[in-house]
C-alpha cells in the first residue's frame, strides 16, 4: 500500500445553484420594564387568540345535554327548574362564545409586529 496516499482526503467539489449572504444586525436597546410590558401584551393577544376553544365547549356540551336529557328533579330541585338552569348556562356561555370570538378576531398583533413596538415604529 502507497504510504503517501494514506489519510488523504479526496479533493471533491460541490456545486451551489445560488448563495445567499444576510450578514446585517440590528442592535435594539431597551429597558428591562419596557420590554416586559411589551411581552406582557403579546403574550396576551396570543393567549386570546385561542380563548374561545373552552366556551365553545361549554356550550356544545350543555346543547347536547338539553337535546338528549330527560331531566328528573334531583337536590330537591324540580325538573323544570334542572331546565332553566341548564337554558341559563347554554345562553350565558353562548354570550361568552361570541364575546372570545370577538376579542380572538381584533388580535392582530404578530411577532413582527411585536418588534416593531419593542423599536418604537409602531
């Protein structure tokens, strides 16, 4: 066996259809108050986003109570008494529905957005 050969890499070429360079930085100076307050914000659109998964819920589970039950007067409470209640939970959970979905519509704030406010652009 060649001794000069041995340990050698193979000299190989790989071809690149395009190369692409992103070198520039932006340094943002910000207070440790602001910052939290500007977090603070986006954390809650995001979590308002979403808010009105579990009213939803609610209310899916309390129509299809109403649909499927055959109510009987339980706790010393009547029959039509378990109804209205049961009516009274669906309307005010339909009234927190649509509230969630109104507020989960206006959030509009996105992560680019975010950092515009973090450097006062917006």
């Amino acid at each position: 066996m060649n001794s000069a050969k041995k340990g050698k890499f193979v000299a190989s070429k790989v071809l690149f259809k395009e190369e692409c360079e992103n070198l520039d930085h932006t340094l943002i100076k910000i207070s440790e108050e602001k910052l939290r307050l500007a977090l603070n914000e986006y954390e809650d659109t995001v979590q308002s986003r979403n808010s009105w998964l579990a009213p939803l819920g609610v209310l899916i589970t309390l129509l299809t109570a109403l649909a499927t039950t055959d109510f009987k007067s339980a706790l010393s409470l009547s029959k039509d008494t378990w109804y209205a209640l049961y009516i009274a939970g669906s309307v005010i959970s339909l009234f927190y529905f649509v509230k969630a979905v109104h507020k989960s519509l206006k959030c509009n704030t996105t992560l680019d957005g975010l950092i515009l406010k973090i450097k006062n652009k917006k």
